[in-house]
C-alpha cells in the first residue's frame, strides 16, 4: 500500500464520498425510502430526519440518482435502519479505475531502477469518466498508447501493452523539476560512459544521492498531499 493510499484508506469521509453505490441499489434503496416516507409529504419528511436534507435532494434520492453522494445515501440509510440494505446492496464491483497523469500531482510518485526514472499514478475506483483526483485533476481511464481502460492490475506501465502510463515526455512538457531530471540525465549519461571514464565509486554514489533525491521529492509530496486533503 502506498503512503497516499494509506492515507485513502484512514480517512473514512474520504473514503465514503469515492465508494461506488450501483444504479441499481440506488434504485432499490430509493425505493425503500418512498416507502417508509408513506403519506408524508416530502418536505415534511426531509426535515423530520435532521440531515440538512432538502426536499429536492430527497426527491432525486428516491429516484435512484446518480449525483448524490454515496456518503449521504449512507447517512440516510443510518438514520432510517436502512444500512445493512445498503451494504448489501453495494456489493457490486466498481466499474473503471482512472489516474491522475499529471507528475506534478502529489498523487503521482516517482520511482526509479538502475536504468530508468518512471512515474507511479496512484489508482482510484470512480463510478464514471468523470473522476478526480483528491487535488481535483480529472482522472483517465484509459491507457495513452493502446487506449485499454486502466485496471486494478496496471502498475506505473499499462497492464495490456506494458507502455508507461505517464512517460518521460509528459513529464518534460510539464511543470515538473527541471533540476531533478537534469540530475537524473547526468546520472544516466555517467553510467553510460561508466565502463570507459568513471570510476564505480563515483558512479555508487551518484546512484545513492539520486536514490535520497527520489526519496526526497516523494515525502514532499506526501505532505502536500495531505495538508490539501486535510479535512475532507
Ligand atoms: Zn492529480
Ligand atoms: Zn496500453
């Protein structure tokens, strides 16, 4: 698990707004709701739950609508004694994952072997092409070089055709640090001319200093991340 994975998975208002809740089970809990509504009328009986409810939000979540949060079906599933209903009726598998493909997003982590610097998207389940990340960028969903949707399986490479999901192109055009891949092409060009010129002892280190550097801009991010995300 990662840090901001982690981070995902200890802060359940988070969680609760990203969960996927199914059309159907919308639908059925909408249902159920209309029934245990009776002969109220709407306004009346949104008011009566003391959840900040409009009659209007009501009236979409009896309809099964897609655009209210899955934290306030479940704050209305509470209320009403509805929840295992809806736990049972969410079990459905989320439908896509996307990633944000943005390397300045402090959800992309850098990595790094003896022979590349990659970038690592952070993988999130959303219900629809519309999803963002928690600093607000839209998510893809699909890969760049094959146009496969971006599965569970997919690391920083494509799991259908191996490509890298963010490439070192994208990251050159963006605001990413200039300084940091000037240091990663230096270390590439010394090992390149390692064999002839540079003794291994300086080659060690360059590795180990880049290694701290990665290490470094990744706890960066890290902590951006989380005062963004602070409180959601
Ligand atoms: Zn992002
Ligand atoms: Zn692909």
């Amino acid at each position: 698990m990662s840090r901001i994975e982690e981070y995902i998975s200890n802060n359940s208002a988070f969680v609760a707004s990203q969960s996927t809740i199914s059309l159907a089970a919308r639908q059925k809990f909408g249902l159920d709701v209309r029934a245990k509504r009776g002969d109220c009328g709407q306004s009346e009986f949104a008011k009566s739950l003391h959840l900040s409810l409009s009659q209007g939000t009501l009236s979409k979540i009896e309809s099964g609508d897609q655009s209210i949060s899955a934290a306030k079906l479940r704050a209305l599933a509470k209320k009403l004694d509805f929840q295992m209903d809806l736990k049972l009726a969410s079990v459905d598998p989320p439908s896509r994952c996307g990633c944000c493909e943005n390397p300045d997003c402090h959800t992309v982590s850098i990595g790094c072997d003896n022979t590349n610097l990659f970038f690592v998207p952070t993988k999130y389940r959303i219900e629809s092409v519309r999803g963002k990340c928690p600093v607000g960028h839209p998510l893809n969903t699909k890969c760049k070089s094959c146009g496969s949707p971006i599965d569970e399986n997919s690391t920083h490479l494509c799991s259908s055709c191996g490509q890298p999901l963010i490439d070192l192109d994208v990251v050159r055009a963006s605001l990413f640090s200039a300084v940091f891949l000037a240091d990663f092409e230096r270390l590439k060009a010394s090992k390149a001319s390692s064999l002839l010129t540079q003794p291994s002892e300086d080659l060690r280190r360059r590795v180990k200093e880049f290694a701290a550097e990665v290490g470094k801009e990744n706890e960066k991010r890290d902590q951006l991340l989380s005062r963004l995300t602070r409180g959601l």
